[in-house]
C-alpha cells in the first residue's frame, strides 16, 4: 500500500483451513468445548439452582411469608411434614402449597 510493505499481514482462507484440520487446531478446539462445559457448569451450580431433593414425607422449614422487621426469623420456627408432591410444588397441609424454593429440608 503505498509503496511500502504492510506490517501485518490479513489471513488467508488456507491457513485458516490448515488450522481447522491440523492436530493442533483440533486439540485447540476441544480443550476450548471442554473449558465452556466446565464454566456453564460452574454457573449453573453457583446461580439460579434451586433444586432441592424433596420428597414425601421429609421434614421442611417453610419461609416466612410476613416480612415483619429484621428480627423476624427467615423461616416458620415450626417445622412442617410434606404430605404431597406436585413437579416443584410441595403440599405440607391440606389446603397449603408452596414452591419448593420456599422450603428448607430441616434435620
């Protein structure tokens, strides 16, 4: 350009196909798919994973619904029994039924 050689050089469809197909571009790839596996993971543990084995007949804390004040306890200081279960709908009285995310299995 110029009159003068470029720096740097654009990239060429052959060696973009070289690297598609060589050992190194492979191994490249899938460690890559690998490494995402592993972070998507990661997040999935950390953030907006809110499944709780509960099942009929455990033992469960029920959050409070009642704000109150900060001395309020988060959840009923009463534990409660399930007695039916429904997808992620837990039923612990006879016309009661909450999300298991509201739930704490006590112990």
């Amino acid at each position: 350009m110029f009159g003068r050689e470029p720096k740097t050089k654009l990239p060429s469809m052959r060696i973009y196909e070289l690297l598609k197909t060589s050992a190194t571009g492979v191994a490249v790839r899938e460690r890559d798919s690998d490494k995402k596996f592993a972070m998507k993971s990661y997040a999935g543990e950390r953030h907006c994973n809110n499944s709780k084995e509960i099942s009929v007949g455990d033992t469960v804390l029920v959050r409070n619904d009642d704000k109150g004040n900060n001395l309020s306890p988060t959840y009923k200081p009463k534990p409660e029994t399930i007695y039916k279960k429904r997808s992620d709908f837990n039923g612990y009285r006879k016309n009661v039924t909450r999300n298991s995310s509201r739930m704490k299995k006590s112990k």
